[in-house]
C-alpha cells in the first residue's frame, strides 16, 4: 500500500473526513509556496495540475491557470525541477501526498515508465489521467505501480454498476467521484442530490468489489447484467458493455475498501460538509483556483483551506 491509500485510508479508518486540495504548477511564480501553504492548513493530500493546452475536463478557471502557466514557460520538465528544489516538507516526508493531475498526452509522449519514474523522483506518490479510459489503462496501472505511485481512477454518473465495480477493484488511492458531467468548477445546487446519489453507488460499489466473485455475480443477476440496464458511459471506464477487467479482476486481491471521495463543483466549506455527510472526502479544486488568480497570497489560501478543513470535520 503506498501514500495516497495509507493517509487517506488512516484518515477514514479513524472517522476523520479526507480533504484533497489542489493547485497548477507553475500558475504563479510562487506556486510552491502555496502549495505548502495549503499542506500547513490541513489538506490531507494536494492535487498538483501539469498544465496542458487543451485541458478537456476543465473548465474555466482551470483553463486559465493552465494557459497562464504556459504563457510564463511552465512545462512538465520544469516542473519536476522546481518541485524537486522546493521539497515541501510534509509532501517529502509523504504525511501530505502529492497527486500528479495530468492528460495522458504528457504521460505517452514522455512514455509510460519515465513518466511515472519521474512523478514519483520529483515526489509524488500518486496520479490521476481523466482522459484515459480505465478499459485501456493496464499498461498505464502497471507503469504506475512499478514506480511506486497509486494510479486513481474515476466513475461518472454515467458509469454503469458493473463497470463502477470494476474500478472500484482497479483503482488505487481513492475511488474519485466526478460527481457532474461537466467540467470542473460546475455547480449547481440542483445537482447536489445527483452528487449524493453517486456517492452512494461509489459507496456500494466499493462494498460489493471488496467481496468474492460468487457474491458479486449473484448481486450482478443474469448474465452480469447488473441491478438496472443503464447507458454505456463515454469514458473514465467504458469498455463498450463489458466490464473493465473482468477476467483479471476474478484474479486480483478483492481488497477494495479505498476511500471514495467527491469532486467537481465541491466550492463553498458548506457544500463540503454536505459531501463527506456522503462520501470519506472531498476534492476541491476551481474554488482554490479562482483565489490564486485573484492574486490571495499564501496566507489567503491557508485560511480558506482552513475554512474547507474546519467545516468537513464538524460534519462527522
């Protein structure tokens, strides 16, 4: 087990709910600082975003922190250098972990082995592509595993309960909830009952992966079929109706009790606390964002991390 599963696996053991945070590398000049910043005011893991030209699952805030970080000259290689002078104290020593957001245009194009090698020597313990379909990430999952990150991987709302089950096995980490299907930064109070929902499949998912394969075909029901007939989802898991992995998942460790946490639209400390009322935490991501644009120094951003940890542990 490594990090990111062992600090946030501690953290649900104990009741306690998770808080991941996140920033783009290189917004900023001193990016670095308000990483720490973040991990001094009690995220329990930080999302760090490789900037990309052409970030499809982001949304606007997002998108304007990547093209400001390119505009300033931020690539994947600077990045790793400067993360690797910078050497935020908690992150080092893994208390805090370090989360590689990242398209697979940049893992492919470094290739697989030296990409995720050099995520995990600048480190970083774990990694997440949004745009990889889980049925076409083994070479990816192993690549991963062989540098010793935790590979985590995502379900939608139109992720269909075989398929979730099956990632629920695959991933490694957590099981990250993409709560809407939109991009980040989308909220809605309309669709915080959608959210909850999901957290509830994610929830039971997880519970059925982590039984035997004769427990899980008679929850499945006729020909694996599922509870309910539902659409194939587009990505993050589908594999055109078959479930992801089927015959390697019969093999694997039935050890699925990760963390299921929630992200996209999580923006106000309120609806953070409404979220880990369902779920083991949260992500939060455009909200932080949008202040590091805004100019909040470092001291800004522990405060409103702050606020995040504050109101998710009086939820519990």
């Amino acid at each position: 087990m490594s990090r990111v599963e062992t600090v946030l696996g501690r953290a649900r053991a104990a009741g306690r709910p998770s808080l991941v945070s996140y920033i783009t590398a290189g917004v900023r000049a001193d990016w670095t600082d308000l990483l720490a910043a973040m991990i001094d005011a009690g995220a329990d893991a930080v999302e760090i975003g490789l900037p990309f030209s052409d970030p499809m699952l982001d949304g606007p805030v997002i998108q304007q922190a990547s093209g400001t970080a390119i505009r300033r000259g931020a690539n994947t290689t600077a990045i790793l250098a400067e993360l690797r002078r910078a050497r935020p104290r908690a992150g080092q020593e893994g208390a805090v972990p370090l989360i590689a957001m990242s398209y697979a245009n940049h893992a492919y194009h470094r290739g697989l082995a030296r990409y995720c090698g050099e995520l995990a020597e600048a480190g970083f313990s774990g990694t997440i592509i949004p745009d990889l379909p889980a049925g076409e990430a083994d070479e990816y999952l192993a690549a991963a595993a062989g540098a010793g990150l935790d590979a985590t991987l995502m379900v939608t709302p139109a992720t269909p309960p075989a398929q979730m089950r099956a990632i629920a096995r695959r991933t490694r980490g957590f099981l990250y909830v993409m709560s809407v299907m939109a991009t980040t930064g989308s909220t809605n109070e309309r669709d915080d009952e959608r959210r909850w929902a999901l957290a509830a499949r994610a929830l039971a998912a997880r519970a059925l992966a982590a039984q035997g394969p004769a427990a899980r075909s008679a929850a499945q029901g006729p020909a694996g079929l599922g509870p309910a007939a539902q659409p194939q989802a587009a990505w993050a898991g589908d594999v055109g109706g078959r479930t992801v992995g089927e015959e390697k998942a019969v093999r694997e460790p039935q050890d699925s009790a990760r963390p299921v946490l929630i992200g996209f639209g999580i923006d106000t400390p309120a609806r953070a606390a409404a979220a880990v009322r369902h779920a083991d935490g949260v992500i939060v991501a455009s909200a932080l964002m949008r202040r590091v644009l805004d100019g909040a120094a470092s001291p800004d951003i522990a405060r409103a991390v702050g606020d995040l940890r504050a109101a998710i542990d009086s939820a519990r």
